[in-house]
C-alpha cells in the first residue's frame, strides 16, 4: 500500500512553484484510488507515469472546484487514450456527485456530443485505432453515488469508511475517507475543521493525510487532529509557498511528535 500527492496546492497558489491542486492517490493491492481531483491532476498522473485508464475509482471529499474540476478531463482523458484498457468508472462523492456526472456526461450533457462524436465520426475513430483501439468505440462507462457519512463501503480487498467534514456548510458538504486493507489503513480528510468523528474516524490509522487549515478559520491544526487521533505518520497537503512552510512543519512535528511529511506534487509515501 502506498500514497502518491499526486497534486498538493491550495488554490490561490495553483501551478504556483510547480504545485498543482488538490488530488491523492492511494495504492491497495491491485487497485488505485484516486481522491479529489483538481485542477492539474490528469497532467500531473500523466508526467508521473500515472495513467489514469488504471485508476477505476475515484472519490471526492467535496466539490469545491479545487477538489474537483478536472473531473471532466479525466474520465475522457482515462477512456479516449486508454483505448479499451479502461473499466467502468466508479465515483463517489456527497451531493451533488450523482447529479454532477449527469450533468457532464449523459447524452444531453456538457460532454455529450464530444462523447457521440468520438464514438461515430470516422476521424475519431481513426485516430482511436491509431493508437490501438479496435471497433466498435464504445462510450465511457460510468457509474456515480452519492454518499454520506457514517457509512461502509465493501470492495474487492479494501473497505471505505466515511465521516462528514466540517467546511463551508451548507453550501457544500464534506466527506472524509478512511481506507482500510490487510495493507494498512490511510485516512483522507479533505477540507475540514476538527470534529469529534472524524478523531474517531482516524483512531490509530497508519497514516492521516490533512490538510494545514489557518486558526483564523478552524482555530486547530492538523498535528493536533493527529495527535488526538493517534495516527502513525501525517502528510501535510494543500499547502500554500514554500517559504511558509518550513515554519508549518517545526510547528506540526512539535506538536503531533511523529514523522510529518510536507507533500510535493508526485511523491511516494509508504504505508505504513
């Protein structure tokens, strides 16, 4: 089992010092997850050797568009340069996750013509048996739920736990993963102030991947979440410039007193 930052910006420095925003991949067993998807993910999986027609889930914490815009981008890019290596999509997310993906990708959809014209235009489908793909080109597959808190989710090797967040309700509403496996177990919180589940969602994880939020907004840290939590190792993600964030992580490693990590875009965390 291990993460890969795959992109680690706060939006306001996006693509700032090489930083994209906000996405986190989680290897278990033969499965990628992916959690969150930014601006800047698929060509970041993509410079990482990442390909995305692999990864067959995909789960978000929220939908603010740091966390999720391009989430169009790559359900396209995974089906038209996969060119039949990609299985069905699998998404999850809070509301409106399940109404989102209908609004891109049915027929009558932001993409639904790009999608038609892909599978019939023989330009298209040229291009796509140039690079190996074989006829008949068959749309994308996709499957969207939404999800809440407090529930198990079952798959092949792993199972998800969720917990709400607390960030920017009512307006969005945010979900923290846990990812459990004989591998180990990671906890993705996303966006979110301190609260009593999700301390209970993270209770002695492996690892907690937070996110730096400022004590004017939340008045706690990710240290302290995972100390509280007695987690085994934090990674520090969604981070603004590097000359702020030496000062973050003496003050994170001296409060939560275990290995801190200050993710950069596309780098390998073991787990445990």
């Amino acid at each position: 089992m291990k993460i890969v930052t795959v992109g680690t910006s706060a939006p306001r420095h996006f693509a700032r010092e090489g930083r994209m925003c906000t996405s986190t991949l989680v290897h278990v067993g033969q499965h990628r997850l992916l959690f969150d998807c930014g601006p800047g993910t698929v060509a970041n999986l993509m410079k990482g050797e990442l390909e995305p027609w692999y990864i067959n889930y995909l789960f978000f914490t929220h939908h603010h568009y740091d966390h999720d815009s391009d989430y169009g981008t790559f359900h396209l890019v995974r089906w038209d340069l996969g060119h039949g290596r990609a299985a069905k999509l699998h998404v999850y997310g809070p509301e409106p996750t399940e109404q989102q993906t209908a609004l891109l990708f049915a027929p009558d959809g932001v993409f639904g013509r790009d999608i038609a014209a892909r599978t019939k235009w023989h330009g298209h489908l040229w291009a796509y048996q140039d690079i190996g793909g074989t006829l008949p080109r068959m749309p994308p597959e996709i499957e969207a739920h939404d999800v809440y808190p407090e529930a198990t989710l079952q798959f092949d090797g792993f199972t998800i736990t969720t917990a709400l967040g607390v960030h920017a309700q009512p307006w969005v509403d945010s979900i923290a993963y846990r990812i459990d496996s004989k591998e180990g177990s990671v906890v993705i919180t996303g966006d979110t102030a301190k609260a009593a589940t999700l301390i209970r969602l993270a209770k002695d994880a492996d690892v907690l991947v937070g996110w730096p939020s400022t004590p004017i907004e939340h008045n706690y840290s990710a240290a302290e979440f995972a100390k509280e939590a007695g987690v085994k190792k934090l990674v520090m993600s969604h981070l603004g410039l590097e000359d702020g964030n030496a000062e973050l992580e003496k003050n994170s490693k001296r409060v939560f007193g275990g290995p801190v990590i200050m993710a950069k875009d596309l780098m390998e965390i073991p787990v445990p």
